[in-house]
C-alpha cells in the first residue's frame, strides 16, 4: 500500500485570519490615528511659531510707541533736539507692522486694532508734519493736546489692546490644543492596551516623544511668558528712568540715580557711567554701583578712547557686548570687580557726539543678550538727553549769571519795566542809588511813581509817561528827557531810553537805561552863557575900534555895557596923567 505524501505548509485558520485582519486594521486605523496626530502636531507647531512671533511683533511695536511717545514729548519741549529719533521710531514701527500683518488671521480683531492703529500713525505724522521742524512755543503748546492724546489712546486703546487681545487669543487656543492633546494620549493608551503584545514597544517610544514634545512646548511657553514679562519690565524701568531724570539737578545725581536703577531693577552684578572729558580723549568714570563703584570713582579711575571694551564702545559709536568675558582677548579685568563674566558697553550719544559710555557687568557666563542691550541702549539715549539738558541748564545760568555781572558793573542806571503797569521788575545798583530806593521797592513803585506831579513843560507826568511808554511800545525804543524827584525827595534831570523787549516767559517788557543829566545841563548853560557874553564883548570891541576918538569910545563902551549888565547906571571917567602921586592916590 502506497502512502501518498504530499507538501505540507502552514494555513492559517479562519479565527487566525481574523484575528491577524481584526489587527491589521487596528493597525491600520492606529497607524493612520498616528499620521493624524503627527500632522495636527506640526500644524499646531507652526501655528504656535507664528502667533508666538506675532506676541514677540507687538511686544515690539509696544515698546516703540512707548518710545515714540517719550521722544515726541521731549520733542515739544525742545524743538532744537530735531525728529531724528522719532522718525527712527516711525521707521520701526512701520516695519514691525508690516511683519505683523502675515501673521495674524483676516477679520480678527487684532487685525482690525493694527489697521487702527495705522490708520492713528498716519494722523500722528501729519500733526507733526504741519508743526514743521522747529515751531514756536505757542504752535508747541496748541498741538500739544492733541498729539498727546493721539499717543496716549495709540498706546492704550489700540497697541496695548492688539496685544492683550492676541495673548487672550493665544492662551485659549493653545490652552484647546494642550485639552485636545491630553484625549488623544488618552486614545492612544487605551489602544495601546489592546494591543500591548504587538505595539507596546513602538507605543512606549512613541507616548515617550510625546511627553517629552508637550514638557518642551510647556518649557518654552514659559520662556515666552518669562520674556514677556522681562520686556514689560524693561520698557517700565526706561520709561521709570526717563520720568525721574527730568528732575535731577547735576550729572553726579544723574549718573549715581541711573546705575542704581538700573542694578536694582535687573540685579545686574555692576553697573557704571564714564564721562567723557573736554578734550575728548579720556573717560572719567562718573559713577558706579556698590563699593567697588565708590572706590573707582574716589580714586579717579579713567580710561583713554580706544581701550577695554568702554574705550572701544567710545571709539567706534558703537554697542560692544561680551556675553562671555574670557573669550575676549581685548577684555580688561578690573581688580575690583573679579566676578565679572558678561559686559555690555553702550556709547551716549548726542548726534554723533560720544558723551560718554553706559557700561553694565554681570556674574554669570552668557547672562547679557541683545534684549539686556537695547534696554541699556534706550537708557543711554535717556542718559544723553538728560546730560545735554543739564550742561544747556548750566551754560544758561552762567550766561545768566555773567549778563546780571555785566550789567552790575556798567556804570549806568538800568532797569527792567512791567510794560503794563511802569513798575520796577529788576534794577542793578546804580539804578537804585539813583532814585535812592531799596531792592524791596522793585515791584512796587516805577520811574512814574519817583516823579514830581507836573514836568518842566508843565503837563501831567503821569499823562505824558503813558505816551512815552506808547511811543516805545509802537516804534521799538525811544529816547526822551524826564524830570524824576527820588524818594528822599531829591529832583534832578535825566535822559531815558525806553527798548521793548520780551522776558524769559515770553512776556512783553521794556529795558529801560536812565543817565542823570543834571550836571551836563548845569556845563551847558554855563557854557552857553559864556558864549553868549564873549559874542557882547566882541561886538563892543568892534564898535570901540571903528571909533575915531577916545570920547566916543567911552560913549560907546559905557551904553554897550549898560545894555550888557541889564542897563545899570555906569560909569566911566578919564584922569589927567598930569595929576600927582599923592593925587592919585
């Protein structure tokens, strides 16, 4: 009996074939589930980037328009800054906005404030535009409302509202995301546990990356939010430190109020501000934090241009940052300050003009980035204005203080009129020594007051001052002779030269120069009379001498002084020179 043998080979059974078909559907739809997260999470990657870049746009554009706001105010105050940093500000925040537009979605609300906002940025440029480029005090002080206020609501209603509306946005959605991420990990476990045997390898690594992807999205949102906060606080410190140098009174306070702040607001490790001298090739440290600050200012410590990081921030106008100090062969280590790691040197700068250099250190390897220099760039710029400020402040009361020497010295009355009332504002001394009154008076009485009721030609002195006053008011200065009685009651003649002028409050007032004429009236009349009696004598002369005999020379000599003296009797008589010694005597 033939056994027939034939081949043997596996085939599987009908529950295998189902079971095998059962999991490879399963894996299948698992697979094709994974695809689908895979793309959900590089879309939600990209869209995280985008609104994440958006933030970052308007936390710019937020800051630039606080920026803008500071300079156009310094600009009204001071016209002789020139627009130079606001139209870099301008420049800015045009280009931020156009890089912003991209990313936001069509007919979202952030959108619409951005078109505002826009919309308010082409309005603020035409007021400026329309002030020109240096306007007066009272074109300043009309527009100045309306462009404050036109900053004020673009910063509050419009660019602080575009980003409160977009971080609102971005919380929600990527709060949504993070919800619809946690179900599908859930998914994805359950389905793992069903198939434990054939995926739990793959579903370990694959659940792994995806816990360690949500920890670095957690990670980096902090990052964002901590940036964030760190460019609010950087635009409060710059805003903070601009208030508050308006009122410093000297560059010592100034550079001591800025290192302080700046140290206390970022725990920087130290911070100093070298001046630069009037030579222009050597920087004297003003001012610096700690006692180390203390001791390098009591030691006059100083740095030619050109050397360290400060010399070269000087030389070339430029920022020089260092994040790691050791890897900077140009570096100079300071024995005092032995922890420093990281520096930044910023120039201050007037124009092109180096005032001097803010210099910021810290104690850590790669602690000071970009973001820490455009803080300490937009307190340096404050710094700049600031020491400008006070050096114009200073070479203003000295020309003050000179003018009041000068006018102190010249030896005649002058005095400053109230063009309304006549009365003294300001007299130097000769002033009032010459109406004999005391400094207390100024302000009280005038040259009108320090007069006698009527003058020689008989009108009312106060009428005839008012027309004075008119006349130089209308033609700009006149010139005229005025009888004053001082206080103690002592008359005398003078000469006044009224000049309209206006006060360091824009107010019209007249100069006023008064010269005691007396004594040169007294010589003239003196001399005039002499005058007049020399004429009479030369006339008698010529009388006497076309006379043929001494009788009528006599005759003539006798009526001629007559009439000279007022017509008093004279006479004149002839002796015999016949007549004796003893006769004559």
């Amino acid at each position: 009996m033939n056994r027939e043998t034939s081949s043997s080979f596996w085939r599987p059974g009908a529950a295998q074939i189902g079971i095998l078909g059962g999991a490879l559907l399963l894996s299948v739809i698992y697979l094709t589930f994974m695809l689908q997260a895979y793309w959900q999470e590089r879309n939600t990657a990209q869209t995280f980037a985008d609104q994440s870049e958006a933030l970052a746009t308007l936390s710019n554009i937020q800051r630039h328009t606080v920026l803008l706001f500071v300079q156009t105010q310094d600009w009204l105050l001071d016209p002789s800054i020139g627009k130079g940093e606001i139209e870099k500000q301008r420049a800015f925040l045009n280009t931020q906005i156009r890089i912003l537009r991209p990313l936001l979605t069509p007919q979202s609300e952030t959108l619409q404030k951005i078109d505002q906002l826009t919309t308010a940025l082409q309005e603020y440029d035409r007021l400026l535009e329309s002030l020109g480029d240096t306007p007066s005090e009272s074109t300043r002080a009309a527009a100045r409302p309306q462009i404050i206020a036109l900053l004020k609501e673009m910063d509050e209603n419009l660019v602080k509202r575009a980003y409160d509306t977009k971080e609102r946005t971005f919380t929600i959605n990527f709060s949504a995301v993070l919800r619809q991420q946690e179900r599908n990990h859930q998914l994805l476990i359950s389905s793992a546990v069903l198939f434990i045997l054939l995926f739990v390898t793959g579903s370990g690594f694959y659940l792994r990356s995806e816990r360690q992807a949500f920890m670095q999205r957690q990670a980096y949102l902090q990052t964002l939010e901590k940036e964030v906060a760190e460019r609010t606080k950087a635009l409060q410190t710059a805003a903070a430190v601009s208030r508050r140098l308006s009122a410093v009174p000297n560059e010592g306070e100034l550079v001591a109020r800025v290192v302080e702040e700046l140290q206390a607001a970022f725990n920087y490790y130290h911070a100093h501000i070298y001046l630069l001298d009037q030579n222009g090739e050597t920087l004297r440290m003003a001012g610096g934090t700690g006692e180390a600050g203390r001791s390098l200012l009591q030691r006059g410590h100083s740095l030619p241009i050109g050397k360290g990081l400060v010399g070269r921030a000087a030389q070339t106008r430029q920022m020089v940052l260092v994040p790691d100090t050791s890897t900077d062969p140009n570096w100079l280590p300071n024995p005092l300050l032995t922890e420093t790691k990281s520096e930044i040197a910023v120039p201050i700068l007037a124009g092109d003009q180096v005032l001097g250099v803010l210099d910021v250190q810290n104690n850590r390897v790669n602690s000071l980035g970009i973001q820490d220099a455009e803080l300490i760039g937009a307190v340096a710029d404050q710094v700049a204005i600031a020491l400008q400020t006070l050096r114009a402040n200073v070479q203003a009361r000295e020309a003050a203080d000179s003018l009041q020497r000068l006018v102190e010295s010249v030896p005649v009355a002058i005095a400053i009129l109230d063009a309304r009332t006549g009365v003294f504002i300001e007299a130097n001394d000769n002033a009032l020594n010459i109406f004999e009154i005391e400094r207390s008076h100024l302000g009280q009485i005038g040259p009108i007051q320090l007069s006698p009721p009527q003058q020689p030609d008989g009108r009312n002195s106060e009428e005839k001052a008012a027309e004075q006053i008119a006349l130089a008011m209308q033609t700009g200065a006149h010139t005229f002779e005025w009888l004053h009685r001082t206080a103690q009651g002592r008359e005398f003649l003078s000469e006044i030269r009224l000049t309209r002028a206006l006060d360091v409050r824009g107010q019209v007032v007249l100069n006023a120069t008064i010269t005691d004429i007396t004594e040169r009236r007294r010589q003239e009349e003196a001399i005039r009379k002499r005058a007049q009696q020399q004429e009479m004598l030369n006339q008698i002369l010529q009388k006497i001498q076309s006379t043929a005999s001494v009788e009528e020379a006599l005759q003539i000599t006798v009526r001629e002084l007559g009439h000279a003296l007022g017509k008093k009797p004279v006479l004149a008589a002839l002796e015999s020179a016949s007549r004796s010694p003893e006769e004559t005597n």
